[in-house]
C-alpha cells in the first residue's frame, strides 16, 4: 500500500527590507512511496497532475516512487 510522507525541506528566509513583518517560511516535498509500477507510470505519463497536486497542497513538489524511502 502506497504510504504519503512530507519531507521538510531548508527554511527560507525573506532578505527584502519591505518583507522584515513576514515570517520565515518551511518549504516541503511530498513524497509518495511504495507505490505499485502502474500507478507510477500513470503518474509519469500525466506530470501536470502531480505539479497541481503539489500547488494545492503548497509542497514545492512531489516524488512518487515504486521503492520504499526512508525520511529518518
């Protein structure tokens, strides 16, 4: 069964003078593991799913991969 991690990625700071009030962002990924190879070549054939998927969620993408990934 495909497992849904979210991998934290490098905290970005804003530079510009005008954004001191906005706080620092934690930019993530998601990743999809163990998924069966259909399901992954469906999702390789039709990237545009994954980019919107990731824009709706916020993530800065998505990794989907038939192995398992271990985030420790």
């Amino acid at each position: 069964m495909p497992r849904l991690q979210i991998l934290e990625l490098p905290m970005e700071h804003n530079d510009a003078a005008t954004m001191d009030s906005s706080p620092p962002r934690t930019p993530f990924a998601v990743i999809l593991d163990q998924v069966n190879e259909a399901t992954a070549e469906a999702l390789r054939s039709r990237p545009e799913l994954l980019d919107q998927f990731a824009m709706k969620c916020g993530a800065r993408t998505v990794g989907v991969f038939t192995f398992t990934v271990d985030l420790a």
